[in-house]
C-alpha cells in the first residue's frame, strides 16, 4: 500500500468513524475535556477539527451537513455564541472564525457572518503590545505567544478579504513583522514560544523577554499559520517568513523524517518524537509547495514527515484509527508558574486522538 493509498484510508477511517460519530457537545476528539470534565464550549480545538473535515467537503457533501450541525450547537440563531466572553480577550476563540466565514460562504444563513463579526468586534477591542500585536489573552497581559499566529492571524486575513477591509489584512502583516522581529532565533531560524513585553514573568528572560524554550507545537501553529496567511494575502514578505521557518525545521528532522518535542534539543532524555508538531510543518511545507513558496525538496521532507506519522505512530483499535505521541497541552506562566523550561515541557502529559494532532493530521492528508 502507497504512503498516500494508506494516508488516505486513515483519513477516512478518522472521518466516518470519529468524527461523524461525535455528537457536537461531546467530541471524541477533545481531551481536555474529558481529562478535566470541562463543560462543552466554543474552542480552537474543535475549531481545528472542523476546519479539516471542510478540507474534504467538496467531495463529501455530507461533511457541510456535519459542520452546520455542529456549529449550530454553539452559535445561536441570533449569531450569538453565548461561550465566549469577549472580556476574555482570549486569541484561541478566534480560530473557529474561519468556520464560521466558510459556512455563511456556503449556505448565506447570516448567524454565521453575525457571529464571525462578533469574533471581528473582539479583535478590535484586543489590548495591545506597544509594537502593536495582540496579547494573546487578558490573563497574559503585554504576552505574544506564537500560538496566536494561527488562532487569530488568518481570520483576521480571511474577515477583511471577505468583506473589503484591507486594513485587516495590513494588521496581520504589521504582527508578523514583529513575531519575526521579537521571537526569531537567528542562530537556529526557529521561535521561541512567547514573548513578555514587561519582562516581569516567571519565564521571560529580563533582557529580550523571551521564554526560554523553542517549543515544536509552537512553530508548527506559525508554520501553519503563515501557509495559511499566504494563501490569502500571497505578501512576498510572508512567504519569505513561511520558508525560512519550514528549512529551520528541515534541518531538526530525524533521520526517521519526525520532529522532537524541544527540535533543538536532540541530546536531553526523554525528548520524544511529538506528532501533533510534526503534522503542522507536514500540512505548512506541503500547501506551501502547492503555492509556489517552497521548494519539491521541502514538500517531500512534509511528505516524509506524514508518512512516517502515518506508519509508526498511528494504529487501531478495533476500526477507528489511535494516532500517539501528542503532547495534550503547553503553556506559560499561569496558575501552574509554567516556566517554560526543558523540563517543564518534557512533564506535560502526552495522549492519543486529541484533536491537535488529528486535525493536522487531516489537513496534512488533503494536501497530500
């Protein structure tokens, strides 16, 4: 069997037999939820998942069916999505905005575009670092974490594309100036995960005020994030940023085509293969290919890095397909004084068929 003959199959067993069989307000996918036996809300998790299942759509007419059904558990018909609290200011509340574009696209029902415009308000209101990018959440004030590259940045692209503002658009390019200008490391091409403008956190460092880790799942959430801000902006700029972030993470692959939890740290104990990462640079340097912005070369190490995913680390149990080795969460600061050290992210927990290496995996399988 073909790598994309089995990618495929596995795609579609993820489908059928997961997804179309969660009921929305308790997803299979979503273990944070069921570790924590957290209520169901709006989150960029499910977001994730819905985005790639949309992927596949346009050949599967009933997946629209799925993701109306399951957006119209959170969104009321009023455009509302009762959830969120926008006081909140929280970036991973954005991500399922380009689901709600995506839908209005395609059925005009307005509680989409209502509810993307509420989604539009919050990010107008977003306090702000003094270089002019978001803080990624009211509980992480003056803080850019590269997360939000992807959680809020490509809908901010995607709202003013659709509807005339091109100042969104001119915002994002502005933010991803500064998240190179801030968080690069010029000797490895990677990111650091977060930046903190006060330098007054347990884990910025007081001189650049940077964490002082290059997370995996961090870099692929702006590898992704940039593809996907290509797409819609094609800003020379950008892509420039997309390529130097896919060869930095070319050159941190393992002669087994993964990428470890810490990439740059290959000599520390129980560094470990991490899919979810892995599948975020497969999913970016694939679609980045398609859209002139790399190279075959680097599309073949993201088809590597599928593949090797595919074969070693996802199996079954009974029909429905178990993908490991994903890291279920990583943070800074917060009640738990995440300082962002090696060791802290080698001691995060690490599950099976969590929705942030599902869904890349999904998009990973439609580029391919």
């Amino acid at each position: 069997m073909t790598d994309i003959t089995r990618t495929g199959q596995v795609a579609r067993d993820y489908i059928d037999r997961l997804i179309l069989t969660s009921e929305p307000l308790r997803p299979k996918w979503n273990r944070e939820n069921f570790i924590f036996r957290k209520e169901p809300r709006w989150n960029y998790m499910d977001s994730c998942i819905i985005r790639a299942l949309l992927m596949f759509a346009d050949e599967r007419p009933e997946l629209w069916d799925y993701a109306i059904r399951f957006v119209n558990s959170y969104v009321t018909p009023e455009g509302d999505i009762p959830t969120v609290e926008r006081s909140d200011y929280n970036l991973d509340s954005i991500c399922g905005g380009r689901n709600l574009l995506a839908l209005y696209g395609k059925t005009g029902d307005e509680r989409y575009i209502r509810a993307a415009e509420l989604l539009r308000e919050q990010l107008a209101e977003q306090p702000r670092l003094t270089c002019g990018s978001f803080w990624h959440k009211a509980i992480y004030p003056r803080q850019i974490w590269l997360d939000g590259a992807y959680m809020a940045l490509p809908f901010l692209a995607a709202y003013g594309q659709a509807r005339g503002e091109e100042s969104c658009i001119a915002d994002v390019l502005v933010q991803l100036r500064n998240i190179r200008s801030l968080m690069r490391d010029g000797e490895t091409g990677l990111y650091y995960h977060g930046y903190s403008e006060s330098r007054d956190t347990c884990w910025s460092d007081s001189g650049t005020g940077l964490s002082p880790n290059i997370w995996l799942r961090a870099n692929g959430w702006l590898c992704a994030g940039l593809a996907d801000i290509y797409e819609i902006t094609r800003d020379v700029e950008c892509a420039t940023m997309l390529a130097e972030l896919t060869d930095a993470l070319r050159a941190c692959l393992t002669d087994g085509g993964m990428l470890l939890q810490l990439p740059t740290r290959p000599e520390l104990g129980g560094n470990y293969p991490e899919t979810s990462g892995t599948l975020l640079f497969a999913y970016a340097v694939m679609k980045a290919y398609r859209l002139g912005a790399a190279s075959a070369g680097a599309a073949e190490d993201g088809r590597r890095a599928l593949t090797a995913v595919t074969e070693r680390y996802i199996s079954y149990d009974g029909e429905v397909p178990v993908l490991r080795n994903i890291c279920l969460m990583g943070g800074l600061g917060g009640t738990e004084n995440r300082d962002g050290s090696a060791e802290y992210y080698l001691s995060e927990r690490v599950v099976e068929n969590d929705a942030k290496g599902i869904a890349p995996f999904l998009m990973a399988a439609a580029e391919l």
